[in-house]
C-alpha cells in the first residue's frame, strides 16, 4: 500500500504544529513561528484566545449538539445577533464556506423558483479566478480549470466573466440570469479588491433585471478588512452573502444571511443540515462576534492595516527586483510579486519561521489574526526584511 492513510490531497510541508499561542504557531520539535496566515484567514482572535477557549468548554459541558427538530435558543440568538449587525433579515448556519456559498446558490435559484418568479431565471453570473470552495457547486461556480480535472460533469447555471469588468457582465446578462456571485475582494485570486464602480454597477444590473447580488465574503467577512463584512466599504448591500472561516474563530462555522426577499423561495423543508447551527458553533460565533462587532475593534483593524500597508509600501521599494505593489484592506493585505510567491513563501516559512499564504497573480497574503499588537508587527518585519535580504531568486523552470 503505497497511500498514506491522510488522503493525500493536501501537499503538506514540514511545519507540524501542535501548540498555538496568540500570534504563533509552535511545532512538534519546539520551533515558533510568528503566524501571518491564521488558518488562512480563520483564527481572527489568535490561537488561545481565553474568551473564544471559556465559550466553547462551558457549552461543551452543557450542551454539544442537538437536532435541528428541535428549537434553537443559541441559534436564535446569534442568527439575531448577525441581523442586527448585517443587511440580513436572516440567516442559515452551517459548517463551512462551500457550503455557505452552496446555500447562498439555492437561494438566488429558489428566489426566481419561487411562486409568482420567473423559473427560467436559473444562470449565476460568476468571476475569473474566483475561488468559492471544493464542492461540486462551488467548483463549477469558478473558471478555474485546474479545480474541475477529474470531477466532470460539472454543475450546470455559471457563466464566467471577467472581474472588476461591467461591460464584460453587461454582455452576458440574459433571460436566464439569475445573479451574480462575486468576492468583493478576491482572496486565492490574490487579494484583489473589485473597483468601486464594479460594485455600484452590479449593485444597479440586480435592481434594474430583478437578479441577486450574492457576495462570498467567507474570506474578507467578518472584521477582515475593517468593516463587519467587506461590502460596506462600497456603500452597497447584497441580497444575500456567504460567510465562515473567521466567524468560528476556529471552530467550523458558516452562514448564509440573506434579506426577507431575498429568501422567499427557503421555506421549510427547502434545505437542511444536521450539524449546522449547533450549540458548540453558535457559542464559538458569540464569542468571536462579541469580539469584532463592535466599532472600537474595527477602529483598531483599520489603524493597524494602515499601518503594516504603508510601511510594506516603503519596505518594498527596497526591492524593486522582488515586490511591485501592496493591495487589500485592513488586515487582507496581498505583496504582489514580481516573481512566483510560492518558492518566496517557503523560505520565509523555512528559514524565517513567518507563516503567510501564497494566492494567485504571483501574490503573498497578509493574513494576521486581527489581535496582533505592536510586538508581532515589529517581528513581522524583521523576518520580513531579513527574509528578502537573504532571498535568492530561483532559477526559471
Ligand atoms: C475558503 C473559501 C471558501 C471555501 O471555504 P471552505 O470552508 O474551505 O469550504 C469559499 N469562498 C472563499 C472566498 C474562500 O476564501
């Protein structure tokens, strides 16, 4: 037998942790490494955050998992808490980003499908190099070919178009169309925030044709950019929006929010979940949203992004050879490079003990956990510097 008993899906690295501490990682052997990754874009608060840790033992020891038959008083409870905070005037919890973005997809389809709409309306308009997860839904909904190879058919109903490209969607709106599905701020595409005006005009293309605007914030949602969900930053509001990975803190969580209208066509019966919206999760969500959700705290995102933004800004023109713009928002921040960003990733994971993420369009991410302070700043640039100091470009393959 020659597999490993992990499928082998993930190409792991070396870097085996078993041990978190706030902004830190700590391996099997002892080593530390400072974490500007955060599970990719899930441990806002850090590795041991002791209101995140007290939430989750106090409701594991009360109360761990129900059945969705029966009333939810914690689902309740943080369902409100995203609806006084969001557009939302509801929400679906379920256990991840794909199946998140799975839901935010019945739902613009049940939207047109429902009663009195117009059933033909069946077709998402989606985004190059959009990354919406591993489902067969999601894999369909991105034009990345590399994520369909071996898994067709695929799901028809996407129709890809360019990013940050009106005239591009305007070409392909048509009786079919349902809405569009977008990442306001594209994450695996390398942190690519969507123009103003892309916004705005798909904001107007919706209201115009009757379509849903879906936005998949699962990656730039929740305090990530300085704003609750990163769609505020453009003055508009979505029908209906995905969240997960840092909504948990951790803890597997996803949702669904959408706007009464919006989800019309998700009565009962339409969709389910048996773990979602269990007491564990809604105890993890509390907690981490009782953190951020509140304007002293995304004050603090915004003041530190600054920050690190501006003196990434002057750091790069020291290496004209290596980096060629800084983008993002708040703590989603992208060094676009003008080399491959994996092989510069893995030196400063190998040799520099930083963690960060490598994203398409050449680009490494950003991603701290949004309570580092001054301290882990100051060592982020320093094994930054000392990174592309020592860093030797590789030779073309
Ligand atoms: C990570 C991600 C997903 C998928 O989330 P999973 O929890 O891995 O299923 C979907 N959309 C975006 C934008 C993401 O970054």
């Amino acid at each position: 037998m020659s597999i490993t008993p992990l499928m082998p899906v993930y190409p792991r690295c070396g870097v085996r942790p078993v041990r978190g501490e706030h902004c830190h990682l700590i391996d099997e052997d002892g080593t530390r490494y400072l974490d500007f990754a955060s599970g990719i874009a899930v441990n806002l608060l850090g590795h041991s955050h002791e209101g995140l840790i007290r939430a989750i033992q106090e409701q594991a020891a009360t109360l761990m998992h129900v059945s969705n038959l029966y009333g939810s008083p914690q689902g309740e409870a943080l369902a409100q808490q995203l609806v006084d905070n969001t557009f939302g005037d509801t929400a679906f919890f379920c256990n991840s980003g794909a199946e998140a973005v799975e839901t935010a997809i019945k739902t613009a389809r049940a939207y047109h499908q429902h009663e009195g709409g117009d059933e033909n309306r069946t077709e998402l308009i989606t985004f190059a190099n959009a990354f919406h997860g591993r489902t067969m839904a999601t894999i369909s909904a991105s034009n990345q070919t590399k994520m369909h190879k071996g898994f067709r058919p695929l799901l028809r109903g996407f129709m890809y178009s360019e990013f940050d490209d009106l005239d591009a969607v305007k070409e392909l709106i048509n009786e079919r169309t349902a809405g569009f599905l977008v990442e306001p701020i594209q994450g695996e595409g390398g942190i690519r925030p969507a123009s103003q005006e892309f916004m705005t005009g798909l904001r107007a293309l919706a209201d115009e044709h009757d379509l849903m605007l879906v936005l998949d914030e699962v990656q730039c949602g929740v305090a990530r950019t300085g704003k609750l969900y990163a769609h505020e930053h453009y003055g508009i509001e979505p029908d209906i929006l995905a969240t997960a990975k840092g909504i948990g803190g951790g803890f597997p969580l996803g949702a669904c929010i959408a706007t009464e209208k919006a989800a019309r066509g998700m009565g009962f019966g339409t969709h389910g979940s048996t773990y979602g919206g269990n007491p564990l999760a809604m105890a993890a969500g509390k907690a981490v949203l009782d953190t951020v959700a509140n304007e002293e705290f995304l004050a603090e995102v915004t003041e530190k992004g600054e920050r690190i933004r501006t003196r990434l800004e002057q750091f790069i023109g020291n290496y004209p050879d290596l980096f060629e713009l800084v983008r993002g928002k708040g703590l989603m921040l992208g060094i676009k490079m003008k080399v491959e960003s994996r092989p510069f990733f893995v030196h400063l994971r190998d040799n520099h003990q930083l963690l960060m993420v490598a994203a398409g369009d050449q680009t490494l991410r950003v991603l701290p956990p949004l309570v580092i302070g001054d301290a882990e700043i100051e060592e982020f640039f320093d094994k930054l510097s000392a990174g592309a100091a020592s860093y030797a470009i590789p030779e073309a393959a």
